[in-house]
C-alpha cells in the first residue's frame, strides 16, 4: 500500500524549492508515496495535523519555520517525522520517530572565509547578521569568525550595515543569507561605497532571484538544499520501514559551491602574491625568517614585495611576521608552563632578551605580568 506522506514545505525562496527538488529525486528512484504538500506557514496550522492523523498519514516531512502551535501538535504524536532547517522548535522535545536535518553553519562560515581569504584584498573582515539575529545566524557567524581567526584576522560581528563606515577598506562581508546581502548593497549604494572594490560582499543560500537582481549580482554561497530534501526522504523511508521507535537523529548537509559574482572581485595577481607570501609567513615565521627569505621563496624583489603588501594589508612583511610572532609567544604563555627562554626559541628568537625588551614594548607589561594576568 502507497504510504500518505504530509509536507509541509515553505516554497518562497530557492531553499524551498531545492529540497522539493530532492524528495522528488527520492521518489524517482522507484519510490511511491501519496504526498500531500502545504507551501506556506498559513496552510500549516493544528486543524490540519488533526486532519493529517485523522486520515492515517504515515510520515511528515517538515521546513516550515513560525508555526509552533502546529510543531506543538506534531511534538505529542510518535509518527515519524522529518525536520529540516528548524530551530527553537518543539519538536526537539520529540524523542522517537524523529530525525533533525540542517544545513552545516561550521560549512557555511568555514567557506566563506575560505573564499574571502582567498580574494587576498581584504584589510578587514565583517558578518552582517539577519534582522533578528537568529540562532542560525549566529552559528554561521561563529564559523565564519573561527575560520578568519585561525587565519590571523578577526571578525568585526555586525547587528546591520551601518558598522561598515568605521572598518578598514577594502573590507570582505558574509551576509547572513542573500536577503541580508542585497540589504548590504544596497547600503553601500547609499553610503558612496564601492562594490566590490571597497566592500567585497558574499551573500548565502544563492536565491537567484535576489542575487541576479541585485546591482551589483550578488556573490552567495549555495548549501547542498537538494541533497538535503534527499536525505529527508530516505530518513523518512528508514523511519517508515523501522520495526521499533527509533532514537532521534541530527544529520548536517554542505555546501555545494560558491556562486561567483560581480559583488566579490576576483582574485588579482597581487592579491596572489600577498596570499602566498600570508601564507609562507604563517608556515614559517616561528623559524625565524626575514623579509628577504619571503621574497626570495616568492621569486619578486624585496622593494616590490612591500609595496603590494603594503597596498592591501596596510601593513609591512617585517611587521607581519613579528605579529605572528608574538601572536604564539601569547598563546604560549596563556597556555603552557614553558619558560620564557624555551618559548623564545620556539618562536624564532635566538636572544631571549631582545624578546623580552620587543614584548614589553609592544604591550607595555612583561612577558611573566602578561602570563600572571592571563590566568586571573
């Protein structure tokens, strides 16, 4: 007997309609299901989940967010059900029958700042979070926060826009999803500010229709949202065919590519030469090398080396390589029990003096004062 399956499935964004996309690719694979599909959260109410088990459906599939009375209702049944890409819902009290599917914000954030890096422009780095500040916005930020940081850059975490004026440009910006980016756009357009060139912006989700409208066409990342309907699918088949109540079960999706366009500018030659010199010098510096060795490793003359790092860091390779540095001195000291003069040498610098008179002028404190006051 063909199994009675309810969707319910916000269809007003690409999202949407890629996850439908995947459960039909399910269903192609001579899977026979009598579906019943409500698209907005208005057609999502009680009094169809009463229907919906009046009826005998065998399984819901669920991505339908701001529906909590409805989600109240499904939380109190047994029925297998699928969710996609809800937070804060009931139905996490759910524990049988129940499997929970999102998009990966640690893959979200973890490409964008990929992608950003990788442009080699960027003097700083920003997340325009959504209106609300939701939770999903908040793990991508995350992500994309600890991405930049392992990279040597912080990430300036922005409520709007507005917080764009006081950075340092050209600045590279994820936009909590694309609605957020054609929003940053637009703010830069009224605000004298170049795209990309003085603010480089990569929008998520790749809802074509915003980003190809968008003036300049808006950079995104694109989630893997059809293989995420796919995985509903089948978990609601694994459910169906269960012979006893199941744990719940929490699955994550990636990301299928980036989107290049107009909004991010591409990689420039300089940007490439300052990428690999960053690079040769977050590989290197505790070895204790000099500004020549990186020039002489990328194969340009010390003069042109400065002047296009100079350009787009705003900064010098010397100054670099000192910073990353005393970046692990600091670690070092917040966490471990080394002596000084053991950390000196693991980090470049043969005179353990010379780093303390350099440390202390740098932060104004000693090397012992700074290791006391981080463990307070």
């Amino acid at each position: 007997m063909r199994k009675k399956i309810f969707i319910a499935l916000r269809m007003a964004g690409i999202a949407g309609q890629d996850k439908l996309s995947g459960i039909f690719r399910f269903l192609g694979e001579k899977h026979d299901w009598d579906i019943t599909l409500v698209r907005t959260a208005g057609d999502f109410t009680p009094e169809r989940i009463r229907e919906a088990l009046a009826a005998h459906y065998d399984g819901f599939i669920v991505s339908i967010p701001n529906t909590e009375p409805t989600a109240a209702r499904l939380a109190h049944t047994d029925i297998p059900t699928v969710v996609m890409d809800l937070h804060d819902s009931q139905l996490a009290m759910r524990t049988r029958n129940i499997v929970f599917i999102h998009n990966s914000a640690t893959e979200i954030g973890r490409t964008a700042a990929n992608h950003l890096l990788s442009i080699g422009t960027y003097r700083s780095y920003a997340f325009v979070h959504s209106p609300a500040v939701l939770e999903w916005s908040r793990d991508r930020c995350a992500a994309y926060a600890k991405t930049l940081r392992d990279n040597g850059h912080w990430c300036h975490e922005l409520e709007s826009a507005e917080g764009l004026r006081g950075l340092s440009r050209p600045v590279g910006v994820l936009a909590a999803n694309d609605d957020c980016g054609y929003a940053v756009i637009q703010y830069c357009q009224a605000h004298r500010l170049r795209v990309p060139e003085d603010v480089g912006i990569l929008g998520t989700n790749n809802d074509t229709l915003i980003c190809e409208n968008a003036h300049p066409k808006l950079s995104s990342i694109q989630p893997d949202f059809e293989q995420e309907g796919y995985l509903a699918a089948e978990a609601l088949s694994q459910l169906l065919a269960a012979t006893d109540k199941t744990e719940p079960l929490r699955l994550f999706v990636g990301v299928k590519q980036v989107v290049r366009r107009e909004s991010t500018a591409m990689v420039s030659p300089t940007g490439k030469l300052v990428q690999k010199a960053l690079a040769f010098i977050r590989k290197n510096a505790l070895r204790g090398i000099s500004v020549d060795d990186v020039a002489k490793h990328l194969n340009v003359s010390r003069r042109l080396l400065d002047l296009r790092f100079r350009e787009l860091q705003a900064t010098t390779v010397g100054e670099t390589i000192i910073q990353t540095r005393l970046d692990e001195v600091k670690h070092r000291l917040r966490t471990t029990g080394e002596s000084i003069e053991s950390i000196a040498l693991a980090c470049g610098y043969e005179n353990p003096n010379y780093l303390k008179n350099l440390f202390r002028k740098r932060y104004a404190m000693s090397m012992r004062e700074f290791r006391r006051r981080s463990a307070s």
